[in-house]
C-alpha cells in the first residue's frame, strides 16, 4: 500500500529556543481510504547537506534496555553513534542478548537475573536485538550520526525539535520494511517550508505480522527451551 508523508513547518514554535530561525518540524504519513490507526514502530531523521546553525544536543544521558516479562523494554531505542546502552536482567532467569545485523555486532553471553551488561553502538545503523533463549523477545536500537530524529506517535506524526533553516536529507525507517525499500524513500528537503507535500511514499505499511528469526547460530528455536540456572 502507498502513503503519503507530508510536513509542515510551525514558525515561531521554537521562539524560546537560542538559534536563529529555528523550528519545530512535522511530519505525518497518512494512508489514503484509511483512518488513523497503529503503524508499526517509525523513525524519521534529518541529515544537513550543507552547513547549518548547529543544532541543539541535550546532554547524553543513560539508555537502557531493559528485559523483563520475557520482553525488552522499550521495544525501540533511538540513540545517536557512540551512545553506551545498558542490558540490565530483571527476570527471574538468566538471558542471553545478540544481535548478528548490520548496526553493531554482538552477543552478551548468559546472564543472571540482578545482573547488567553494556553495548557501546559505535557506528550508525540498525541493530535487531534478540535473547538466545526466548524467541518471543525482540527489540531495535537506531543509532544515528544525527540527533535531529523523531519517532512516530500513536497518529502517525513525528516532530522534530529545533531544526536551523536549511537543506537535507530525510531519512525514513518502518520496522518490517526492508532497508533496500526505504533507501529509495530517501529524499531531500528544505526547511524552513510552508505546507510540503513529499510525495508517495512506496512502502507496505499495512504490513502487521512479524517476521520470525533465527538463534545466534542460525538454528531454530527448541520450543521447549531448558531455561539454565
């Protein structure tokens, strides 16, 4: 199915904000023929193709990915590139985080419940994570090498905060997407805009279902795990 992502530029919402000329930025993917409704997780990204005001960075703080209930939590986790993120177990059984995908490589060993290990993600990309015991556990850190980004509220809208005038690239990412697919929904922008329509946006969205995946050697799940201790 074919959406459409508009945006639309609100001048002066960042008045308070110290850069000249900055603004609040928004976005909205709407499904012709369909009222709004849950999409899968969604992340947009700015990327300045020229030099710009810098844009504001609020001071690092700490992320964490928890696990607990047999589920990560957050499901999604939007970092930018060097950002340290915390794996603590909360279960009352032992865990074993990996991702094998492109955004970082790892893989967290066994693990005991109280315990915590960390992953530093060194380089921009998406990383799949998954525990090699519990199939059902699934989460996805974004890294990216800019913080103007947004993640996608329950109406399908992103806002992005503080933008400096300028050209760039816009970055698109829907979980269950392929990357080669979104790759090509990629284009650039101009801000500051008065009402913009960018256009189709050729992407399944309708798509629900998740896909399955394999253990960290490639292999099915048992599905009656022995849970170590």
């Amino acid at each position: 199915m074919r959406a459409r992502l508009l945006a639309w530029a609100i001048v002066g919402a960042a008045a308070a904000m110290p850069l000249c000329g900055a603004q609040d930025v928004r976005l909205r993917i709407e499904v012709p023929g369909r009222a709004p409704a849950p999409m899968p997780p969604a992340v947009v990204w700015l990327k300045p193709l020229q030099p710009v005001a810098p844009a504001a960075v609020p001071p690092r703080k700490t992320y964490t990915l928890t696990q607990k209930n047999r589920s990560f939590i957050p499901h999604l986790l939007v970092v930018t590139v060097g950002t340290q993120v915390q794996f603590p177990n909360e279960d009352p059984f032992y865990h074993n985080v990996f991702s094998l995908f492109d955004g970082k490589r790892f893989d967290l060993g066994l693990y005991e419940a109280g315990s915590s290990k960390e992953v530093t993600f060194s380089r921009e990309g998406v990383s799949y994570i998954f525990c090699n015991i519990h199939p059902e556990m699934s989460a996805v850190v974004l890294a990216l090498s800019t913080p103007l980004y947004a993640v996608a509220d329950a109406n399908n809208a992103f806002a992005l905060r503080n933008i400096p005038p300028g050209d760039y690239q816009l970055h698109i990412w829907i979980e269950g997407i392929p990357q080669s697919v979104l790759e090509h929904e990629s284009r650039p922008v101009r801000f500051p805009p008065l009402m913009v329509d960018l256009g189709e946006l050729a992407v399944p969205i309708s798509r629900t279902g998740k896909s399955s995946h394999t253990n960290e050697f490639g292999n099915s799940y048992d599905p009656e795990p022995h849970q170590p201790y």
